[in-house]
C-alpha cells in the first residue's frame, strides 16, 4: 500500500508532526523550499527536493515539516514494500 502526503506551503510549519511509519519516501512535488527532520524534534534539518528518494531498513516513524509561508504544496508517498519513484 501506498500512502500518499500533501502539505499546504502556503502557511509556515514549524516542525509539523506528520505520522509516516514507512521504509521508503519519494516526493513528487516540492513548489517551495521546505525541511523535514525524521524520527525525532530535535534531529538534522533535511532539505527536501523534488524526486528525492528515501529508503531504510528500520522505520520512518514521523516526519516534522518546516518551512517558511511560501506557495504550493509538498507532495510525497511512503510505502513498507513498494519502492516508489517518480
């Protein structure tokens, strides 16, 4: 199964919680810069791209989305099996 994220980039998010629990993340869209820290608050700032692609053989648990008031959306998929790319 393939679960798929839209986050408004319209407004300011400051570590956003978004729950993920997936091993792979692809985003498809990114209209306007924005960072994610993965698993924890108090971890790395990752700037997002569009078509980055994420995989790990433990868990995404939960994404924090920051970014500024900007335009657009970010637009991503996480899945368990399926290895997503764009």
């Amino acid at each position: 199964m393939v679960k798929k994220f839209e986050i408004d980039l319209s407004v300011p998010h400051s570590d956003h919680e978004i729950d993920i629990d997936a091993k792979n993340v692809y985003f498809g869209q990114v209209d306007y810069e924005c960072y994610i820290k993965i698993n924890d608050k108090t971890g790395e700032l990752i700037k997002v791209t569009e078509g980055m692609y994420l995989e790990t053989d433990h868990r995404f648990r939960k994404f924090y989305i920051n970014n500024e008031a900007g335009s657009g959306k970010l637009v991503f998929y996480a899945s368990d099996h399926v290895k997503i790319r764009g």
